[in-house]
C-alpha cells in the first residue's frame, strides 16, 4: 500500500511458512497484552490516521489514510488471518483452479451490504469492470490487468473498446468465473486486495456521491467523514464475517503530525497509534510500558528517483545511483535517528516476505563513502550536483531525510537538502502527477507477502505505483514471465532475477525495513498487529468506564 499501503494470497506450502513468519503476532512486549479489565462491546476508539488522498471507492486508495478506512469498511473473497497471515475466505466460499489462467468463484449466501442489499456474483464483477475502466480514473485500475480484456477498457490510448472484461463471466447470483490473460500461480493471493472489493448497485448510480458517503460489505458501516478532522465507522451488526468486530466503531483521527498524536496517546485521547514517531522512539517503550509494540513488519523504506526527468536517464546514470546509494550510512541512521527501531535494507523485498534474498542489493547498499564519490564521478557527477528528497512532514519523515542527506553530503559533497510537503495527501499529488524534480520518499507496505508485491507493483513499466517512471525491457520481460510461471517457487525465482535487474539500474534506494513501533492508550486492550503494520480493528477491546 503503498506507501504501502495494500494486496495479498496464499500457495505453496512455503509461502505460507514464510508469510506466517513474517506475522510475528506475539512478538514486542505490547503485541495485544492488556489488563483483561471489563469491556464495553460498543464502546469506540480513536486511531491515528491522515485525510484519504481520494474518495473512499475501494480500488481508488493506495495510501495509508483512505486504505485502512477502506478496509474497515470494505471486505472481499478472502483476506489474511492476522495471527497466522494465512489466506482465508471471507465472501468465497470457494475459489479454484485448474490451470492457473480460469479460476471458479463460488460465494457464501448470506451476506449483505450495509444497505440489506445482498452481495452477489455481479457485486464483484460489476466492481472490477467499472475500476478497471480507464474513464473512471481509479488509481488501482492495474489491478485487474492480468483479466483478459483490461485492454478493451482499459487502453493505453483512447477510449474502451467495451464496459467489460471479457474474462469475467457470471454463472449466477453466487458463482463466476475469472479467466486471465496468461496464468498466474499466485492469482488467488492478489484478490484480497481492497481493489476486487464488491460494490452495492448505489455505487453506480452516484460514484461520486458514494464515495463520499460509501456503502460497504464489511466489519464496519460508514458513518461521516469530517475532512480534515476524520472519518467515523460503527460495527456493522450484521457482518457474516469470520473477524466480528469487539468493539462499536472507530475515529480514524487525522493527525498533524506524528509528535501530536503521541502526546494526544500519553494523555489518552488518542487510542491507537499508527507509528510512534523519531522524536520519541528512545523513549516510548519506557513511557507506554506494556502497551509498547515492537514487531516486524512487510514494509519498506526506499527514495525513488525521478526517472522521468531527462537528468536521471542513461546508463551512466545507474553509476551515479549506485553511489549515491553507497553514500548512506544504513547501520549509523537506524541505530541512531531510529533508535534500532528498523532494520538497514539489503534488498528490495522484506525479509519474511516469499521470495526475500539478502544481499541481492549488492555493493551498492553497503556504506562506502570512498567508492561512493568513485561511481558519481564515473557516471559523470549529479546533475548540478544538488539533489533533493520529497516527503510529508506529517509523517515523522524530517530526522531521517535530514540524517540521509547529511550522509551523502558528507561522503560525496553532493547538496541534498531535504523537500517537505505539509501532508501526505499533498506529497502524494506532486508524486503521482509525475512533478517531482529529483527524488521522493517511496515507503511500500506489502499487500500480499510475496516479492512480486515489492517488485512487479512497482518496478514494471507503466505500474500505478511506478512513481519514478522506471521502465527497463529486461525487468518486464522478467517479471511477465514470472506471472506466467506454473508454480509458486518458479514465480518467485523469476522474481529474484527481475531484482537483479534494479541492482544494476538502481532506480530507487532501499533504506531500510520497517517494524511495528507502536502502542495504545490506557482506555483499550487487546491492541494486536499484523504484518501488515495495521492494528486488528476488530480485536480491539474498548475497556469500560
């Protein structure tokens, strides 16, 4: 989700090993204790959240702000069990497959929308076909590329041949039929991305009204959003969920900045954390106690190079990438500015995600200030030899940025300043709208555990989230074999040569991976996290008054 954040499946017996590692539920001294106080079943709590950058349709978030709100309220054919990060069904009750490329979708009865509307066969195909649909400028469209017939409407150019991909089929109120373009092994695992959520029949008659005032199929209904301010959702009393929510709803708060919503946590009028920020990681575990989380997570820190910008093309370019890699000082900085609370990237990929290989990053993620000015001299110097780094001061981003440029000036002599945009919806829009001058914070949270998230929704040619504007024919034509490949361990090895690929080019910089450094307040209990670095709504406990 970018930024992580959000996709997800589920395979080869080894996948699930690795995703379930990744989990970690009961790691860090705050993964979900609490004081096992009365609890009041409808009480609600607050969470520490940013204004949605988009409506809150379900395939137009790729941000954290509007994509957990969208989560809470939204719920597809499966999702990823929290303690386990298995894949279960959620809506399916089946999905099957026989050769990779036809998948059978058989739902349970049952469930409904918040409207009493019941989610049916056409709930999701008349979703996908309108996300998809390049006349409605959804931002995870890329999503239902791999179904035959995006292309029709979906174009590169022009517009849609058709209102509808050719390779959905209903067979009737509880069954369809999904048929791909090429196989994809890891198909199942993708659909429980918020994109291939169900839309009720209102959607289409106001999407803009509706995304608004949205009406969803899942643990929680919509109640207001106050922009700015926040967005209220109460529990949804008929969810047919397996995941029943404990509590009567949540505030998803918009906080300022990082340090406010910490210390609106020690008085106890913020509930739930997102991410404790720098100014307080040396300190919060001392201050929360119990409540203090610290677990791995599927994220990571990168800063993408603005591809698109004549000044970083060319194959010597790639030199200059490369050292000013070499110029970060990884271990430094997260033992210092980060007080140890992330671990220095080696790679692309995460560790406990499918397909992780360390090192693949090569030399040039590893600090060497001597060979660092070697490279950019070679490669013919930074293009005036000034760069900047473009991120949200909302999101505690300022002492790292600060400590990266101080290493690459220190090292090289190159100016790196850093370049802070009051919010993340703001930064967001500079970023997507291709306007970025040099290099941009590009943090990605997994949306499913496996490489192709880190790599494929990134990297390939003209990928929504391909925010640097990076296209190499030999990663493409990598990673499109990987799509196709049969087996689980076949896509994931295809995988591990595409990140070879970025090693040569670099057209990012992996920093580092992320944990859960986190906690709650002394009004909720229960507060567990996932590997996807998002509290378990609807296990938290509100404790009574």
């Amino acid at each position: 989700m970018r930024g992580a954040t959000q996709a997800k499946w589920a395979m080869a017996a080894a996948a699930v090993a690795l995703a379930a590692t990744a989990c970690g539920g009961n790691a860090g001294s705050g993964s979900g204790s609490g004081s096992n106080a009365a609890v009041d079943p409808k009480g609600t709590f607050s969470y520490q959240s940013s204004e949605p950058q988009n409506p809150l349709q379900p395939a137009n978030a790729m941000e954290v702000g509007g994509g957990r709100i969208i989560q809470s309220i939204f719920k597809g054919l499966v999702d990823y069990d929290p303690a386990t990060g298995k894949i279960r069904n959620q809506v399916a009750d089946s999905i099957t497959t026989k050769d990779s490329k036809t998948w059978t979708v058989k739902l349970k009865s049952g469930w409904t929308f918040h409207n009493g509307e019941p989610v049916t066969a056409h709930s999701f195909v008349d979703s996908w076909n309108w996300s998809a649909n390049v006349k409605n400028n959804q931002i995870n469209s890329f999503w239902f590329s791999d179904i035959k017939g995006y292309s029709d409407v979906h174009p590169d150019k022009g517009d849609p041949k058709s209102d509808t991909m050719s390779g959905l089929k209903v067979l009737d109120d509880h069954t369809f039929t999904i048929e791909l373009s090429a196989p994809v092994s890891y198909y199942e695992y993708k659909l429980g991305y918020s994109a291939f959520s169900p839309l009720p029949k209102a959607f289409f008659t106001d999407p803009k009204k509706y995304g608004q005032q949205p009406i969803g199929d899942g643990p929680y209904k919509f109640v207001k959003w106050e922009h700015n301010k926040g967005v209220t959702v109460a529990a949804y009393d008929k969810y047919a969920g397996v995941d029943k929510p404990k509590n009567g709803g949540v505030f998803f708060k918009v906080e300022a900045t990082g340090e406010a919503a910490y210390q609106e946590l020690l008085s106890n009028t913020l509930d739930v954390m997102d991410l404790v920020p720098a100014s307080a990681l040396a300190t919060y575990k001392t201050d929360l106690g119990s409540r203090a989380v610290d677990q791995p997570q599927g994220a990571i820190q990168a800063i993408s190079f603005a591809m698109y910008n004549k000044d970083w093309q060319g194959k010597d370019k790639n030199l200059v990438r490369q050292g000013l890699s070499m110029a970060i000082d990884r271990d430094t900085i997260t033992k210092t500015v980060l007080q140890g609370s992330r671990q220095p990237a080696d790679s692309w990929v995460p560790p406990g995600v499918a397909g992780y290989k360390a090192g693949s990053c090569g030399d040039a993620c590893k600090y060497d200030p001597a060979k660092a000015k070697e490279l950019i001299k070679q490669g013919g110097g930074v293009p005036g030899n000034k760069i900047t780094i473009l991120y949200n001061a909302d999101g505690s981003h300022k002492e790292w940025v600060d400590a990266v440029c101080n290493s690459i000036r220190q090292a090289t002599g190159v100016d790196c300043t850093g370049d802070p945009k009051p919010d993340f919806k703001t930064a967001r829009d500079i970023i997507t709208q291709k306007k970025a001058t040099s290099l941009m914070r590009s943090g990605w949270v997994q949306d499913y555990p496996l490489n192709a998230n880190f790599l494929k929704d990134i990297y390939v040619s003209g990928a929504d989230a391909n925010d640097g504007g990076y296209s190499s024919p030999e990663f493409d034509k990598l990673a499109h074999a990987a799509d196709k490949a049969t087996s689980i361990d076949e896509t994931v090895a295809l995988y591990q040569q595409a990140e070879a690929q970025l090693a040569k080019d670099m057209p990012s910089i992996p920093l580092w991976y992320y944990k859960s450094t986190t906690g709650y307040s002394t009004s909720v209990q229960n507060v567990k996290y996932d590997s996807f670095g998002n509290p378990v709504f609807t296990q938290v406990e509100v404790k009574k008054k």
